[in-house]
C-alpha cells in the first residue's frame, strides 16, 4: 500500500476513535461533554483560519501557523498518522507547542476572542498550551 492509502487508513480510524469517545460520552449522559469533544477539531479550524485573517496578529506567528497547517495536511509524518493513538501524539504536540508561542507573545486575548467553541473547551487548550 502507498502513503496515501496508509494515510486514508489513519484518518479514518482517528475519525472512528474520535466518534467513539463523542458516543460513549453521550451514553453516560455527559451532553455537554460530548459536544464539547465533537466540536473541538472544527474549532481548532476556526481559530487558525481567524488568527491568520487578523491583522495583529504579527507575520512570523501567521507563518508558524501556515506551517502548522501545512504540516498536518501532508499525508506523511513524523510518526505515521496510521499507528493509533502514538500517530496523532506528533501532531498534538505540534498543536500544543504552535499555540504555545503565540500565547507567549501575548496572543492570549486573541485567541480568547477568536475561539469559537464553548468556555470550557478554550479553558482546557490554554491550560494545555501553558
């Protein structure tokens, strides 16, 4: 199989990992948590398309965010996308680690005021990024 067939393979089953833990929330009754975690992917998408839109926002963090991007959407990785949970690992500390320099740079209140998503959920990237 090429890397684009291993790489099909990966994001499906990260999407069925994903679905999975948003049905099991649900099943416990955790509603608010379920679509917290639903909505946590297309936030994160929103947010850099809005980052990288504002003009405060200074050149070098929209560049590092563009690389961000172009990064996860090449098919190859550091570590391939296609073992479970250890594939997306690289990708979450990429994430963490991007978000991390721009909160540092006192991005803060732009990101705050360009999150999307629910309160809760921004409370946890920060706290993940800090």
């Amino acid at each position: 199989m090429g890397v684009w067939a291993w790489s099909l393979i990966g994001v499906g089953v990260f999407l069925l990992l994903y679905a999975a833990f948003v049905v099991a929330l649900l099943i416990a009754g955790r509603r608010e948590s379920a679509r917290a975690l639903a909505g946590f992917i297309p936030d994160c998408l929103v947010l850099c398309g809005r980052l990288l839109r504002d003009p405060r926002l200074p050149r070098r963090k929209k560049l590092l965010l563009g690389a961000l991007a172009g990064y996860l959407a090449l098919p190859f990785d550091l570590v391939p996308d296609f073992i479970p949970i250890v594939g997306q690992l690289d990708d979450v500390i990429l994430v963490a680690l991007v978000l991390r320099s721009l909160l540092r740079g006192g991005g803060e209140t732009l990101v705050r005021e360009h999150w999307p998503g629910p309160d809760s959920t921004l409370a946890i990237v920060l706290r993940l990024a800090a």
